[in-house]
DNA sequence: GTGTGTCTCACGGTTTTCCGTGAGGGCATA
DNA sequence: TATGCCCTCACGGAAAACCGTGAGACACAC
C-alpha cells in the first residue's frame, strides 16, 4: 500500500476546518495531517512540518489566503495548493495560479469536490470546481478577457501608503472633508489621492473603491 | 432508546452542512433529517416535514437567516432554532432572541459546540457560545447596550423588492442615472429608493450601502 | 372603505464627487 | 545630477449624490 496523501487545511471557521476532516478521513487514501486557523499559523506550521497538499481558504483575517500563496510560493517545495473560496473570487483565479495555486474549490460546492481536487492535484493536474470554471467562462464572454486582471491586480500592490490610508477611509463611509480633518490634510489633496486611486484601480466611483478594499480585505 | 433529537442545517456552503452533518451523525442522541442550502428552501422543508431543531445561517443569499427567522416565529411549532453567525453579530443577538432564535454559535468556534447547543435548547435551555457571550459582555461594556442595535437592525430585511434591485446596482458602480436606464424607471425615482435605503440602513452614503449589501450577501 | 404600504414621479436646493491640469518640495537611486 | 516617485496643494467646472417634501395610483388587509 502506497503512502497516504498529506492534507494540511487553513480556515478560520474551526467548524468548517473539522467538517472536512471528517469527509477527508472517509477516503483512504488522503490523511489530514494538520489544519490552521490563521495566515501565520500556516506559515509556522510548515516551518516545521510538512504536507503534500495545502487546502487554503482565501478569506481569513489578517493575514489572508492570497497573502499566505504568495509568502508560500517564494520558499515552496512540492507541496500543492488548493485555493478555497467563499464567494466567487473568479477574477483572482488567473493572479492566483501565477502565484502557484494549482487549483480552486468554491465552499458552495459540496465536499466530494475537495476529495476529487486533492487527488487531482497531487497528480499534477490543476482543478477548478464547476462554478468557478462557469465563472470564469461568464467573465471571458461577458467581458474582454485578456486584459483587466493582469493591469488590475498588477497595480493592487503598488498603491502608495497614502492612497492607502484614503483608500481604507473611503471604505468606511467618510467624506473626502472628514478625510482631510482625520489625515490632517488639505481637502485638494484627499481628492487628489482619491482620483489617483479611481484611476490606478480601474474603478468608477466610490462604491468601487469600497468593493475593492473588501475583495481585498483592505478593510 | 428514546427517539434521537432531529435537526435541520441550514447554510449556503454545501461543504460546512456536509461537515456538520458528518459530525452530528457521530452523536447517538442526534440525527440530522434535512438540509437547506438558501432560506427559501427552509420554508418549502419545513411546510412538509418537521425536525426538533434548525440550525440556522445568519448570512444566506436572497432570504436571510434573520428573514427565516421571523416568518418561521410567526407559525412557529414547537421546533427550536439555533443560529449560526459567520462574524461576530453580536449586536443581532438581542433582537433575535426576540424573534424566536433560542441559542446562537459562531463558526469559529469548534463543532462540539454545536452538539452542546442541540443538546441544550432541545431541553429548553438557551444556549450562547463563549465567543458571542465574550462579544456580548464587551457590547455591554464597551458602549451603551440598549441602543442603536434596535432600529438599525430592524430595518434590515424590510427592505422593498425595488430597492433591493437599486441596492444590488448602487453597490456594482452604476450610477443613479444609468439605473434609472436599466430599470426603465426616472432618475427621480432611483434618486427615491436611494434616499429611502440610506435612511433605512442608516448609513450615509452609496459606500455605506456597497458595504450593507456585502456584509449581508446581497452581491 | 379606510388605512397602510409600495411604486412611481417631481422640484429645488445644497453638498460632494469626479475630472483635468499644474506645480513645488523631498527623497532615493541610477 | 538628473530622473522618477511620492507627498502635498490649488483651481475651476461638470456631474452626481444627497436632502426634504409632496403626491397620485394601486393593492391588500382590517
């Protein structure tokens, strides 16, 4: 008999967490050797341990799935990681494969998908759950496909501090006038800040800067 | 061997139900005998089946955890209904109480948890994980208890069919005048629902709403 | 049949956002 | 030292959002 193979699980809801392991545990040929509940603790426990597969939910607190991917893939070994997501991330999905996601389940999907994911990609085979790849389809043919994604999230880390920090207050419902009051800056300048991220987040309003603070769990 | 404590799930990830169920069946007292994936098909079960228990999602798409909970009080049996809160909705917890919810767990606490809720509201005693009573005490602590939470709660599901329909847009980006275009409607009348939902939601502005419908899985 | 609520629209006014453009100072690095 | 990036601010104008108020039509319930 072939060695089992090795799930660590991250999630920050502990019931979700056991949930899967108890599906996990039913199929023979998977052992779920560890699970967290953070960011960090991912990253502290493959310090000192080890797994074939890393089933990483994207929307954690503080530090997030995607933040953990990319910290991951820098040092990574052989392990495999298999992204989960709430809601449907679809527009990440293409970022995050070039961080070295090998593949995608959404939570609405039932478990079976994980079983069917871990086994795929242990054999070096991505998987997308079905919604995901409808997804993905409705992005590529409701809107132009090869473009967005890249400049987009190219220029969602290269915000400056500043725009940062607007960016973040916007989201909260404040004024550019509460703004300046509460950064100690000119109302100019605040909007300046403000037109500067409307342009570099490919937005049109307000509203689109508030979504992308939470898809980005900016806020 | 007296009869097992039947329970209904409710929740929109398949995946945390499977879970659930898995861990539930492990207790000989406990047998889960249906499952919902959105509110609506809680209603639709429970008109033709019955269980001792619901456990049930706050954050559903569509019809709500909240909304489920008091259509259900209204002709409510002799069932018990546990709910399950994703984040900390803590401020909900004295309002539901009133509707009807007999316990409430989060789900970040562990699973076992959820047997002990069962367990405790099927013999008529409320049931609060540590989380949300920790929560709960710093409310209390924290700022004025008896406040705020009423009003701004209660308005959350009342909400009309049209301006859930203005929500959704106002919080894709469209502006006033292109809703008023893709729902065959005036701008003034746009400009109405709009005011009418900043004022129901208590909130101050587009953002806010963005923010509202996010937090509670309208987009 | 009288109320209650929703849906629809209007008007006038204030405030805020959005847009373009320009510009000086500081700091790093090439 | 020059180039580039960031931070800061300004001005003017167009567009949109925010605010209050009122009102007609329809449906449903008491």
């Amino acid at each position: 008999m072939k060695e089992k193979i090795k799930v660590h699980i991250a999630d920050d809801h502990m019931i979700l967490i056991e949930g899967i392991i108890a599906m996990l545990n039913t199929d023979k040929e998977i052992k779920v050797v560890g699970y967290s509940l953070t960011g960090m603790q991912v990253l502290d426990w493959f310090e000192k341990n080890n797994a074939d597969i890393l089933v990483l939910d994207i929307n954690m607190p503080e530090l997030d799935g995607i933040e953990v991917l990319k910290r991951f893939n820098k040092k990574k070994g052989h392990q495999r990681i298999i992204m989960l997501s709430s809601y449907d991330d679809v527009k990440l999905v293409k970022e995050l494969t070039t961080y070295g996601a090998d593949g995608f389940i959404s939570k609405t999907c039932a478990g079976e998908h994980i079983i069917k994911a871990i086994k795929s990609v242990y054999n070096n085979t991505p998987y997308f759950s079905d919604d995901i790849k409808e997804g993905l389809f409705n992005l590529a043919i409701g809107q132009n496909v090869a473009d967005g994604s890249k400049p987009e999230s190219k220029a969602t880390s290269s915000l400056t501090d500043r725009e940062l920090e607007v960016l973040k207050l916007v989201a909260q419902e404040f004024s550019t006038q509460e703004m300046a009051n509460q950064l100690l800056l000119s109302v100019n300048t605040v909007e300046t800040y403000r037109k500067s991220l409307l342009k570099k987040l490919n937005v049109k309003n307000a509203v689109g800067l508030a979504m992308y603070a939470v898809k980005h769990k900016i806020i």
